[in-house]
C-alpha cells in the first residue's frame, strides 16, 4: 500500500521532508477520525483533536491550518491507500474474482483498522470545493475500477449478469457500512471480517454453475 509520505506529500502544499512529521500527521489523522466519529465532524473542536495526541491547539496548527483540512486529508489519506491496493491488483493480474477479492478484503481493512471506519464516510460536503472535487475524483477513480472488473467477471462468465454500476453501490455500501456497528473493543478483528464480508459478497456474484479455469 502507499506510504504516509506517498498520501500526504502529493496532494499538501508544503512538501513533507521527514519520516517522522509524517507518522506525526498520520497520528494526528487517527486521533480526529476517533473525534470526528464521537461527535460529528461539526462537534469536534481542534483543542480536543490536539488533546487527543498530547499537543497544544497551537502545535496542531504546525501540522494542519485548519480543521477542514484535517477532514480532507482523512480522505485523501484513506483514498490514497485504496488506489495503492488497486495498483497492485491491477498490476498483478488474475482472474475478475481473485482481483474483486483482493480489493473488497482491502478496503475492509482500510475501513478497520486506518481511521478507524470513519474516513469515507465523513461529510463530504463540509469540504471547500477544491477539495470536495479531489476527494470525489479520486473516490470515482476507485469506483470506475470495480465497475470494470465486474463487467470482465461478467464477460468471462465468472460473475452472474448484472448491471456493473449497480452492484458497485451494494459492494461499497457494504463496507461503509460497517462504520455503523464496528466495535474496536468486540470480539471480530479485521481479518476475519474481511475475510466473511469477501466470502459473502463474492459469493453473491457468482454464477449458480462454475466456471473451470
């Protein structure tokens, strides 16, 4: 997946120039997802952001000018380690299926186990319209290629027909949904849901009779 200087270095206007400014800013990241999930992005205040990773306001401004820039750069950091996974996928080749899998069990451990499954989910339209349209180009990106997979799982009569389009609404909402009921403290770790949401989804794709490779 990309690193943190990959996410935060195209897209910030100051070019981060050490390791450990980075793995600050990500902290920093972790700590407003946790807030901006608590309370709402609008009932999260910088000071309780800064508290969270033992700074004053003062130095969170060091690291962020704000606190919508905070919340655009939970989304392109989230985005950034999707589009990582997708260059590998896409790189690597393989089977519709092998390639959907790979993507649905990333995603669900970038919802997990990154910001904690607040990222995606955040309101997209506290943003200014500059970001706002970097978030959405990147997330369309992201879109684009799960609808083309499924068509090639559909041609190659791995998948069952459907509308591609469609069925990349259900897959994605899916997994944002689990925003709405993962507990860090319970029992399921990232891994075996996953592995379950990639059983049932793709599952749910598949043709009644398979297809021999």
């Amino acid at each position: 997946m990309g690193t943190i200087a990959d996410a935060f270095g195209r897209s910030h206007p100051v070019r981060m120039t050490t390791d450990r400014r980075d793995l600050r800013r990500a902290e920093i990241l972790r700590s407003a997802a946790a807030a901006f999930r608590r309370r709402g992005y609008h009932g999260a205040s910088m000071g309780e952001i800064a508290r969270a990773v033992g700074m004053t306001k003062g130095n969170l401004y060091y690291y962020f000018r704000n606190k919508e820039e905070i919340l655009y750069f939970c989304h392109d950091y989230s985005l950034d380690i999707l589009l990582a996974r997708l260059r590998e996928v896409e790189r690597d080749g393989g089977p519709p299926d092998r390639r959907l899998r790979r993507l649905v069990v990333a995603f669900v451990h970038m919802i997990i186990d990154e910001l904690h499954g607040t990222a995606l989910t955040l309101d997209l339209d506290a943003l200014s319209p500059a970001h706002r349209r970097r978030v959405v180009a990147k997330r369309d990106r992201f879109d684009r290629a799960l609808r083309r997979i499924l068509s090639q799982g559909m041609e190659t009569r791995r998948f069952a027909a459907g509308d591609p389009k469609l069925l990349t609404f259900a897959l994605l909402g899916a997994v944002n949904w689990i925003t709405r009921w993962f507990d860090p403290a319970g029992p399921a770790r990232s891994d075996q849901i996953a592995d379950t949401f990639a059983d049932y989804l793709l599952a749910g794709l598949a043709r009644k009779t398979p297809v021999r490779s």
